[in-house]
C-alpha cells in the first residue's frame, strides 16, 4: 500500500528485497562502493589553512605551563614567569657569579705577580690622604657605569662588558688590601677569609630560598647605612688619625649581609628573567663587600 503523507501526498513505495538479496548502493562511477568500520574512525581533515594535517595532536604544555608558541617569557618578572623560565634564570644568575669570583681570584693573584707593584702601591698611600679616596672615586664611578651596561642595556654584549669592567674593578681596588693582609695574616689566612665569605654567603642565600621571604623593604635602610659609612671612611682619611676600628668592620659585616639578602631576594621576585647578567653583578658586588671587610676583622686580630 501507499502510505499517505500528512502532506497530502503519497510517500513512494520502498522496493522490498528479495531473499538473499545485497542492498543497492549508488557509488561514484569508477569508485568501490565504502564499507563502514565500526570500531575505527578516521582522523577529519580540515581545511589546509587554519586547519590541522590529518593525524596530529594538539601541541601540550611546556614544562612551565604555557602552550608552545606562547608568549614570550624572556622580559617577565622572575616571580611571574614559568617555572621552567625561572629556574633557569636563577641557574644563569648564580653560574655567571660563580664566574666572577673566579675571574677575580684569578685576577687578584695575577696582579700581585707584577714586578714593583708593592713599592707602587705603597708610594700611591703615602703620597697623600687624598689618593685613596681618588682610587675611591674612581672606583664608585666605574662601579655606576658597569652597573648601567649590565642592567639597562638590551645588548647581551653591553651586559657583559658591564660585569667584565665591575669585576677588574674590583680585583685592581683589592691591591693594596691583599697586599697588607698577606703581610699580617699571610696566603692562608686570606683563604680563610674567603672561604668563611663563600659559607656566609651560601648560608645567607640558603635561609632567603628556604623561607622565600622578600627582603626588598631593606632598600631604604640599606642605602641610609651605606651613605652614612661612606660619609666615615671619607671623614677617616681626610683627619688621618680617626681610626675606624673593629667595631665599624663588624657594621659593615652586617650591613654586607644584609645586601646579600636583599640582592637574592631580588632574584627570586623582582629582577626579570633576561638580566640574569645584572643579578650576578649585584651578588658579587656584596660577596665582594663581605670578603673585604672580614679580612679587615682577620688582620686586627694581628
């Protein structure tokens, strides 16, 4: 029968199979007719623009957590990038400060090897007082440029040359210091002097990593005490006999230890992860502080 359509027509009349028959298909001329899979579907091609090759998964997460090809990371603060992003940049900072140590003992005991240099360094403190705030002078002044390559700049290549420049800074002001402590305290105790600034600073950085405390608020204090102790070292070697004693190197000692907090907890939280070069600068700057004046506690021991 014709089944009627709600419509008002007639529905055309299915043909019945036979036994045994195959249903009609309709395939494409020159084509086999397509036999369905049911337990296997083919990946959807999508259109070649926009669109993903047949086959491939969507790209993961980078270790960090942001999808490949995400934004770039290389200006972000160290506390706000990826973990991948700053982990590296803490190793970058503490393999490039390792560097300048090494390139300052290196230094430090090149120089010492010039023939003449103790008679030249002597003649230089005893012309007058006023020389070694020159050398002082020159020395700030040299530290604020090598400061500004290293953190201000976007060349890798100025970035180096500032921490290059700070570091033989360091090494030449370090002459006269080594020079009288290998007289009082000899080879040895200089090395011990080092290696007690190495395990202070390695216990100051261990504590800021452990707690993850953020020391940033010492900024202003520290700067007041550091003007103020510069204020007494130029007032030191302008009178001539106002010796600064013991007490004055132990402060420094303290105040030392309180730029290496502040300096690691800047690493871990406020510089970005491209000026690893400037954090290392920064590092070394108070391990250099540090290691002076505990030598200055080791020779009046003597």
């Amino acid at each position: 029968m014709n089944q009627q359509n709600p419509y008002g027509g007639q529905q055309p009349q299915q043909p019945q199979q036979g036994w045994g028959q195959q249903p009609q298909q309709q395939p494409a001329w020159g084509q086999a007719p397509q036999q369905a899979q049911p337990h296997q579907q083919q990946p959807q091609q999508q259109h070649q623009f926009g669109g993903m090759h047949p086959g491939m998964q969507m790209p993961g997460p980078t270790p960090g957590g942001a999808p490949y090809g995400g934004a770039d990371e290389s200006n972000m603060i160290a506390s706000e990038a990826s973990v991948a992003a700053r982990s590296k940049f803490i190793e970058r900072t503490y393999l490039h400060l390792a560097g300048a140590i090494s390139v300052f003992v290196v230094l430090s005991a090149g120089f010492q090897m010039i023939p003449g240099i103790e008679e030249m360094v002597f003649k230089l403190l005893m012309v007058s007082q006023y020389s070694w705030l020159a050398v002082m002078g020159a020395f700030i002044a040299v530290s604020f440029v090598a400061d500004r390559w290293a953190r201000g700049s976007s060349s890798p290549t100025m970035q180096y040359a500032g921490l290059t420049l700070y570091t033989v800074a360091e090494a030449v002001i370090f002459i006269p210091m080594i020079i009288i402590a290998r007289q009082y305290i000899g080879a040895e105790g200089i090395m011990t002097a080092g290696g007690t600034t190495l395990a202070m600073f390695a216990g100051l950085t261990a504590y800021v990593f452990i707690t993850k405390k953020d020391f940033s608020f010492m900024r202003g204090a520290l700067t007041i005490a550091s003007m103020g102790a510069l204020g007494l070292i130029v007032v030191s070697v302008v009178s001539g006999g106002f010796q600064l004693g013991i007490l004055f190197s132990i402060a420094m000692v303290v105040l030392a230890c309180g730029y290496i907090l502040y300096y690691t907890s800047n690493v871990l939280r406020h510089y970005r992860v491209n000026q690893h070069v400037a954090a290392s600068l920064a590092l070394f700057s108070a391990v250099a502080l540090l290691f002076w004046y505990i030598l200055q506690i080791f020779m009046s021991r003597r």
